[in-house]
C-alpha cells in the first residue's frame, strides 16, 4: 500500500506542476483571495462550477478573469441584465432570405471559461438558460445539440446585499453549483497592498498563459487515482446524511432547524473536491482535512433552514458548521 501511494503521490506532484505557476502568475494581479483562487482552480480541475458571493469590490470578476488568462483557452464574460434574453446567452437561428435556410448563431456560452457576472439580476427564463449548459455540457438551438468544447466551466458572481432588481437564483441551479463561494474583505496589509497598486505609477504586471488545456484535462484524468480510503469516504457519507437526520448523528437540537439536507450531488461534489484539494497540495491522497477544508463551500447552498432557524439568526452556514464540529472524523 505504501508503494501505492508513494507511486500515486510522485504521478500527482508531477502533474500538478502547473499549479505553482498558474497561483504565481495571479499573484502579480491579484492581493491576497487565497480561498477564492484556491475554489477557482478546484472548478477547473473537477469540471464543477462555482458560484462566488461577495460585496461589490472584492475583485470577484478580476480574479476569474486572471485565472482564465493563465490558460490558453477562450473566455467569455457574460454581464447579466434584467433585459437580457435566452438567445443571447446561448444563441438563435437565423433566417437566410437568399436560400430559405435557418442557420445557427452560437451565443457567447460557446466557451471554455464562461464568467456569468452578476447572474442574479437575469430574470428565471435567462437562468434557466444556462441549465441543460451546466448539467450536461451541450445547448440546444432549434432542433439541432450542440456539444460544448471541453473543458467547459461556468463562474457566476452575484451581490448579496442588493435586493432591488435581482431575482434570486432558483434551488435547482443553485444545486448546480459545486461550491458556493464567500468571498471576504483583504486583511489591513492586503489592502494596503491593492491601493498602493491601484494608485501607484507602476502598471500592474501581465499575466502569461501558463496552462494549457491539455495539461488541465491530464490533471482531471490524475484525480480518479488519487487514493481515497473507505473510512473517508463514510465520512463523506456520515456529513451528508448528518444534513438530513442530524438526530441520528447526536445533533438533537437541530431538529426543526434543518428544512431539506443536502442531495446525493452533495457527497460526489464532496469527493471531487477533496480529491482536487489533495492534488493542488501536491498529495496523492485524501485526509480529513481535505474534506472540512472544502465541505463549507460544497454544503453551504444545499442546506434550506426552517423559519425557526430563521427565527433564531440561523443560517445555512451556521447549521452546517454544527454538522462538522460533531461528525466523527476518522
């Protein structure tokens, strides 16, 4: 066994090479957001998208941005309006009076990296749009399915402070998401950081490509081997179900707090990312850590509180955080 994760381990530092240069190269644009790069790169390597959440001015949009500069592949940023239409996300068909012939205009979802900005303030038919995107990576315009280019991955931002003229996200695209993202104010020396940069007479420096697509879908093809023993894997089970009958788990006093747990999609985005997580640690297996490093972020959005949790001024975060604090771990 220890061969096996020696051999494992040594295939993973190999392949995960590119990691320390993609991180290097964003670092000259972006100060600090470690967690939110981190989830970013875990997107990438697991196929899963992200939603990331935060107050204007964090450099949500500036990061995905960056990010999707460090790989040779085709980025398109999407600003959601309330007067934006399905076809212009994913495209129409197109009249030809000449020949009497309908031919296909793809819209800008016909990419590798797509940045859904703002995607809270499209209206639920433009969401919706994105759905078959999502889950089965093809668009259909008219009667013809179009495969989208591997790989494909979408991250969205949305502002949770401002309510007038957004519409909130529908649960079954939310469930989409693999991670749900936080994303926080920079400590005192980061920001004093970013305004020095911002301000400064020195231009910000350019972000290479440092990633190909190759490499990235080789990485993807590493993370299977990546060792994930049975006890961690009930563990992952054991948080999942805990979201369901926390009474079964000794979590009585979050009985009636917990309107729907989290669905099986919840156990395999776990396991996904905490594979990637090892593999951007440059490990070749899966610990616990792993797992609570990334279980916040995969669990957040897929936990409904009751009212009487509500009642309490407790949210999902809270109620999840409980779970981790009193699920055995291996």
């Amino acid at each position: 066994m220890e061969t096996g994760v020696k051999a494992i381990t040594e295939m993973v530092r190999r392949e995960s090479a590119f990691v320390d240069r993609v991180r290097e190269e964003v670092d000259k644009v972006i100060v600090g957001q470690q967690v939110m790069v981190e989830r970013l790169l875990i997107g990438l390597l697991t196929g899963g998208h992200i939603l990331l959440e935060g107050v204007p001015g964090l450099a949500k949009t500036l990061t995905v941005r960056t990010v999707a500069e460090t790989m040779n592949s085709r980025f398109q940023r999407i600003q959601f309006t309330p007067d934006l239409l399905p076809a212009d996300l994913i495209g129409t068909m197109i009249y030809n009076q000449h020949d009497s012939s309908f031919s296909t205009r793809k819209g800008p979802i016909f990419a590798n990296l797509v940045l859904a900005d703002e995607i809270n303030r499209a209206p639920a038919k433009v969401q919706s749009a994105l759905l078959e995107a999502m889950q089965e990576k093809q668009v259909t315009i008219g009667e013809n399915t179009h495969i989208l280019e591997e790989p494909f991955l979408v991250m969205a931002t949305q502002n949770p402070i401002e309510q007038e003229g957004t519409y909130p996200l529908p649960e079954a695209q939310v469930d989409r998401f693999m991670l749900k993202v936080h994303v926080g104010y920079p400590g005192r020396e980061e920001e004093l950081i970013i305004m020095e940069r911002a301000t400064g007479i020195e231009k910000l420096q350019a972000v290479r490509p440092v990633m190909t697509s190759a490499e990235l879908l080789a990485a993807r093809a590493t993370l299977p081997h990546i060792i994930l023993d049975d006890k961690i894997k009930r563990y992952i089970v054991d948080l999942v179900f805990a979201t369901r009958e926390p009474q079964a788990y000794g979590l009585s006093r979050l009985e009636g707090l917990i309107g729907w747990g989290a669905s099986p999609r919840a156990s395999i985005y776990l396991n996904l990312a905490a594979r990637a997580h090892a593999f951007l640690r440059h490990h070749g297996y899966v610990d616990p850590e792993d797992i609570k490093s990334v279980a916040l972020d995969v669990l957040r959005h897929r936990v409904i509180p009751t009212y009487e949790a509500e009642a309490e001024e407790l949210t999902s975060e809270d109620l999840v955080q409980q779970i981790l604090d009193k699920v055995e771990v291996p």
